[in-house]
C-alpha cells in the first residue's frame, strides 16, 4: 500500500532521511521505532505531502504520491496526532466530524453527528460526551476522542504519532488494545510511529528500526527479540552501550 524507495530529506546540514526504503503491506499494522529525531516524523510528514523530500519516491497504492487530486488522495487518510490536536472551541462530535462537516465527505450535519456518536461509542465513549468540550475531558479521553476522529471517515490508511504519549500504563493499554482492534476490523493499512516497546507488541504486524536515516533493520514483530540486529537490539532492551550513542 505504502513505498517509499530510497527518500532523502535534509534541512539544510542537516540530513535526516538519508535513502531510506521501506514497504508497507495492505492491510498490515507497521510500527516504525527509533530515538527522538530520528526521522519518524519527517518520514510520515513525507508520505501525507506535508513536506516534500529531496529525492526518492513515495508510491500509495502503486500511485505517486505527489502528484494527482490532493483532496482525494488525503481523504484516504486518517490521523491520531501525539497532542490530541482538538479544537478547543469545538465540541466533541464536531472534532470527531470535522472532516465530515466540511470538503469533499462532507454529510449533513445530523448524519455527521450522528457518525460522531457512534464512533465515540466505538472507543468506549458514552454519547453525553459528544456535547462537551476538550477542557472538560482527561488526557485519555482526549486521546480517545482523537482516535474516534481518526477513524470518523472510514480510512483506508491509518497513520497513529506516538499514541500512548502522556498517558499512565493503564491507559495505554486501553489505547493500544482499541488501536489493535479497529485496524483489524476495517482492514486498513496502519502505520505508527513510536518510541514505547509496549506499543510495539501490541500493535504491531512488522516493525521498521530507523535510525541514522536509514532501515536498520526491519521484519515481523515475531522476530523481533532474536534479530540479532545491534541496533534494534540495543532499543528494544535499553541498553546504553551498543551502536546508537545517547546524546549526552
């Protein structure tokens, strides 16, 4: 679904992607690790069109991802953002329907509200919860509604920026465990970026260690523990001597 062939990208002195390849296969659940600053970010900014990479392809469904109708190509996507990213002077059903009030899926609005409310619903949200606003909510509520906002459009692809961020171990179990679920019930492509092993293992099917711009290494989340691989070892286990030197 996802391709992305030997994709550079440098701010000035700075080069982030260095050719980095990676292939994400319909319908699987891909988690890309690596420290802060790796590139993660960079690399899923890259795909959406949010910043154009230097050199290198990026291919959706065999399609290039740069050129064609933008509002088609993004209305493939959902996006559960690290901070929540709600609008504060929105109610809740309409951050969850911002996408259906407005551009090309736009629904009437009691249809919107109405999709709003099932999808709340969907991610453990009792329907009074629609008409208040974020600041009444608590951080893994907030989280939640995201999720519900994500997914408020049937998206083909998934895209989830460190969803666990900020939350306690209780709560993130519950975001990784509804993560997991509502892939695999609409089939769709996931791809996210973290840092948090617990998430690994919950969400994904592969995962992808980044780091100095490239795939160090990357395979089913099954072979993950005996890869043998320096880098990815040193990760997942924490370990302060290996090849990726700590920033001290």
């Amino acid at each position: 679904m996802i391709r992305m062939e030997n994709v550079k990208k440098s701010f000035g002195s700075n080069h982030v992607l260095r050719g980095l390849d990676l292939d994400i296969q319909s319908g699987t659940s891909m988690v890309i690790i690596g420290g802060s600053g790796t590139g993660k970010s960079i690399a899923l900014k890259c795909i959406l069109g949010l910043i154009k990479p230097d050199s290198g392809t990026i291919t959706v469904d065999g399609k290039d991802a740069a050129t064609g109708d933008r509002d088609a190509f993004l209305a493939r996507f959902g996006m559960l953002f690290q901070g929540g990213a709600l609008f504060d002077s929105l109610p809740v059903w309409q951050n969850v329907a911002f996408r259906l009030l407005r551009g090309s899926l736009k629904r009437p609005h009691g249809e919107a509200r109405e999709i709003a409310i099932e999808k709340l619903r969907r991610v453990g949200l009792k329907p009074d919860v629609a008409d208040r606003f974020p600041a009444e909510l608590s951080g893994g509520m907030q989280k939640r509604v995201g999720l519900a906002r994500a997914i408020a459009a049937e998206p083909e692809i998934i895209f989830f920026d460190e969803p666990t961020t900020g939350l306690d171990p209780i709560m993130s179990g519950v975001i990784n465990e509804l993560i997991r679920e509502i892939v695999v019930e609409m089939g769709a492509t996931a791809m996210t970026i973290t840092h948090d092993m617990t998430s690994v293992r919950a969400i994904a099917d592969n995962i992808a260690m980044l780091h100095e711009g490239v795939i160090q290494w990357t395979g089913p989340v099954s072979q993950m523990d005996s890869s043998g691989n320096p880098y990815l070892d040193q990760f997942i286990h924490g370990k302060a001597e290996g090849p990726i030197e700590a920033v001290r």
